[in-house]
C-alpha cells in the first residue's frame, strides 16, 4: 500500500480552473476529474481541501474571490491567495500552471484541456522555476503539445496518468440490443453543447442519415451549460436550439441533461456511442460509453484515438468531417455482425482505463512529490 507520508499531515490542495463554476451535477468531464481526485486522496487517509473561484452554494469549496480582471492579474492573485493558505501542502493545479512557477517543488499542473504556461515562464528568473515543476496529462497526445509549445520544460518533469472510468458504476445492465434487436437502433451523444464538441458535424450528418434509416434514433443528453463557468459558452444556445428544431422535425430525441448517477442508464439504452469532438485532450465519455458494453465512433483526434481501436471497440474518423461521420454510422447501424464484435470489444478495453489503475499510479505520483518536496 502506497504511503505518502508527510502529506498526510500536510495535506492536498485541489484548485480548479478560474473558469470553473464547481459542485454542480451533471458537470463536465474535468470536474469529474477533480472530484474523482479528491476521493483517491481522501481514500488514501490524505486530507484534501478544494479551490476554486466560484462554486455552488452548499459544495465543499473554499471560494477565491478576485478583484483584477484581466487574466494576466487575476492567476497572480489566485496563485497567491491559494498559497498563503497553503504553505506547505502538495497543491494540484488544475489548468492553472501559474502556480508552477510559485510553488515549483510542491505543485504538480495538471491539465484537462491545452492550457500554456505564461509569458513569464521564459524570463530567466522564472525559466528554473517552471522547470523544477511536475505538468500531468491526461493523454499522450495532449503532453506531446505541451512539450512543443514549451521546449524548455524537460520531458522526465512530465507524466501521463490517464482519466479513469468508475467499472462499480459504469457497466453492463440487461442489454437486449447485445443481439441483434428487431427493430431500429439507438445512436448516443452525451455532453457538451459546443462547437468543440463536434455536436454541429454529428446533426448534420444525422440529418443526411436519418432519411435513410427511419427506424434508427439519435438520443441527446447533455445541454449547452453542462460545465458550469463562470463565463458561459458563446455557441451553446444556438446549438440547443438546432437540437431543439430537429427534435420538432422529430429527427432525433434530446434527453438533455442527466445526474452522472443515471448516466450508466443511458449508455446501456443505446447501440452506438458517437463522440465527434473537434479535440478532446482525453474523451472520458467514450470510456464510459465502452465501459458500458457499447462500441464507440470517435473523432481521431487528441486522446480519443488513445482510447478508441479503430476495428477492435469502434471506429475512428477525422474531425470535423460529417461525411466521414455519416459513413461511420451507416456502416454500424447496418452492419450487425460488426457492430456486435466492437460490442464485444468495449468492455475489455475500457478495464485499461479503470479508476482502481489510475489512482495506484496517482498516489505514486503524490509520494514522489512529497518526498522531493521535503
């Protein structure tokens, strides 16, 4: 059993994004992240305490309330508000790789999405600074960006520890649409509402489809502010309202947003799982969806195609290419004998993802720090 030893007098600094709005559900994958965190530590006998700008009313969050506006500013200001209360706990930053260069010896950055480091970090005061730092990544593909964007940053300072999947919660139910159903059958598209999503690329090919394959269903869950900022997204009700139209013209069904507890339900009611996100630093949906036995058309793009085979639990296409998307599903939802062997493919590779994997590889990573730290 791993012991971090001092941190757990120390304890742990969670400090999410300032653009987070925290403790709402259902909520994004990076908050999901964050709280999964949380329990690994607290788990582990670690105490942990949560950062963040803003949260809802009720959430275990100690709120940063800042005064500077711009973003140069306003990071100093959360850095340093943080580490006053913080002064000798390991600290998680995530997306917020400013406290990198405060607290080198004791900050482990981590990142859900590509967020570079400042300006600063290349000024030769702070350049040893940043580079005494621990950046975590979710995907290979998102710490080859980083280490190109910042070439001063030594690759041993870096490691990937991917997102993990709850298999207690996520998993097979009854699937009677693991043999071939009578009937049509059920494509699945849960998140975000945004362009990066990919959800404008899937209607339009799910408008061409549909005519074709009238007996087959898309079902949408999610909406335009499932994470929660304290800024919202600028195309998510244009989107919802294109969702809103087509579900009229009875093209698709919007479930909307769900309770991450009712998300299994969700997975286990359809065929196929479509994930056509433009990038996607890692894809915890797609894992989800596979946990839950069903195969997997994803976007070659960022850690979607770490996750998904192509040919072996689902199919890759290029991003941003709806006719790609539409010869995706075509092929599945008329290809049974396919579709049920990428079925059965799913469960086998989502168990590489497992929350059990990630968190022994997360409380390594925090006894490395700790000791280098002391």
């Amino acid at each position: 059993m791993i012991d971090p030893g001092s941190v757990r007098t120390r304890g742990v600094a969670l400090v999410a994004s300032r653009l987070c709005l925290l403790g709402n559900d259902p909520c994004g994958g990076s908050e999901v992240v964050l709280w999964d965190d949380a329990r690994i530590l607290q788990s582990a006998g670690i105490p942990v305490r949560v950062y963040a700008r803003a949260a809802r009313r009720g959430a275990p969050v100690e709120t940063v309330r800042l005064r500077w506006r711009t973003a140069r500013l306003n990071t100093i200001e959360y850095s340093r508000a943080v580490l006053r209360n913080e002064p000798g706990s390991l600290v998680f930053a995530y997306n917020e790789p400013a406290f990198a260069g405060f607290a080198p010896d004791r900050t482990i950055a981590r990142f859900d999405w590509a967020t570079p480091l400042p300006r600063y970090c290349n000024w030769p005061m702070w350049r040893s600074r940043f580079a005494r730092a621990r950046y975590l990544f979710p995907s290979e593909s998102e710490r080859s960006i980083f280490l190109q964007q910042h070439v001063q940053i030594p690759r041993p300072q870096t490691i990937v520890i991917a997102n993990g999947v709850d298999l207690e919660l996520f998993g097979p139910q009854n699937r009677a649409h693991a043999k071939v159903p009578i009937g049509g059958l059920k494509v699945g598209f849960a998140g975000q509402w945004t362009e990066r999503k990919g959800i404008k690329q899937l209607l339009e090919a799910w408008r061409v489809l549909k005519p074709s394959l009238p007996d087959c269903e898309l079902d949408i869950a999610g909406g335009p502010h499932v994470w929660r900022t304290v800024s919202p997204a600028r195309d998510g009700e244009q989107l919802a309202e294109r969702v809103r139209q087509m579900q009229s013209d009875h093209l698709l069904h919007c479930t909307g947003p769900l309770p991450r507890k009712e998300m299994p339900n969700f997975w286990n009611s359809v065929d196929v799982a479509v994930v056509p996100s433009l990038y996607e630093p890692f894809g915890l949906v797609a894992v989800e969806a596979l946990a839950c036995g069903v195969p997997v058309i994803a976007a070659a793009t960022g850690g979607l195609k770490e996750i998904v085979l192509d040919g072996e639990c689902g199919l890759l296409v290029p991003p941003g290419d709806p006719v790609a998307l539409v010869r995706a599903l075509r092929l599945l939802l008329t290809d049974d004998q396919l579709r049920l062997r990428l079925a059965a493919g799913a469960c086998p590779r989502a168990k590489k993802f497992s929350l059990q994997d990630r968190s022994r590889h997360l409380l390594a990573l925090v006894r490395e720090r700790t000791e280098r730290a002391a």
